[in-house]
C-alpha cells in the first residue's frame, strides 16, 4: 500500500466520518431547511469538482504565484447559463496571495487578462442537488452504504 503523504499540513483540519456527519447535519439543520423553504425546492447541499479540476485551478494558481485559495459562499443568479440553479447555493474558488503565507495578509490574485487585472477565481462546480439523486431534474439513484476498498496503490469508495 502507498503512503498517502510525506508531508500533511493542517492535518489537525481532517476529521472522522463521525465529525462530517455532526457538522453536516447541523448545516442541514440550521441552514439548508431554511433555505430549500425560501426556494421552494431543495437547496444544494454539497459541491463536487472533479479532481483534474481542481488540480488545474491549483496549477494555475501557483503558475501566477498564489498560495491559497479562498472558498466563498454564493448563489447562482437568476438569469444564470443553467436556470434550474438559479437562486441555489454555490461556492467560488478565489486564489490569493500573502507575502509571508498568513490568512491574515491575503489578498485575491490578480492575473492579466488581455491586458486588465482580473482576479483568478473558478466556480461551475456540479451541486447536489440537483444533480445527485437527491433533487429535482435528476434520476434517483440509491448510493446505500459506502464500502471502503483498499488496494495495493489506493482506496476507493464506493
């Protein structure tokens, strides 16, 4: 089996499938009914991005010399390129820069954009709902209880 990493930073930020559940389940609690109410339909409760996706953003962060990255909460407008998310929640990624690496002293990344600075910033993630099996415009489909595989050279979820 691999080694997963030489070197974690922030491994105190990990938690155990137990932690997840309080803190999602009170999010479900205090937030997310509230909102799939004012909606009318359910609210997303969780963002996916590809892997690739997310290596990408981080490459050009560091390409433009960024060392971190932001998560803003937001909500997708009306008149957005995918109307059934209008009005749900969504998240933004923003690259930023600190001089000497605290989260106190970043600020957002600015990159040349044919010829004016404009900040490096990725959203278009896939929010669940819809588009898990949980909302509307979706098949259902019955995730039941993960299985944990482990090979030689990963795990897997499943």
């Amino acid at each position: 089996m691999n080694t997963i990493a030489e070197k974690v930073v922030n491994a105190e930020n990990y938690v155990t499938k137990n932690e997840m559940n309080a803190l999602t389940s009170g999010y479900k609690q205090e937030r997310w009914a509230g909102n799939s109410d004012r909606l009318g339909r359910a609210d997303s409760l969780s963002i996916w991005y590809t892997v690739e996706e997310l290596e990408n953003f981080l490459d050009q962060v560091k390409a433009n010399g960024g060392n971190g990255v932001r998560i803003h909460f937001g909500v997708f407008p009306e008149g957005y390129r995918k109307p059934e998310l209008e009005g749900m929640q969504t998240v933004v990624l923003v690259a930023n820069r600190s001089k000497d690496g605290s989260l106190e002293n970043a600020k957002e990344l600015l990159v040349n954009n044919n010829g004016r600075p404009e900040i490096l910033a990725m959203d278009g993630p896939i929010p669940c709902p819809p588009f898990c099996g949980i909302g509307v415009g979706t098949k259902a489909t019955s995730l039941g209880t993960p299985t944990l595989i482990i090979r030689d050279d990963s795990m897997e979820v499943i």
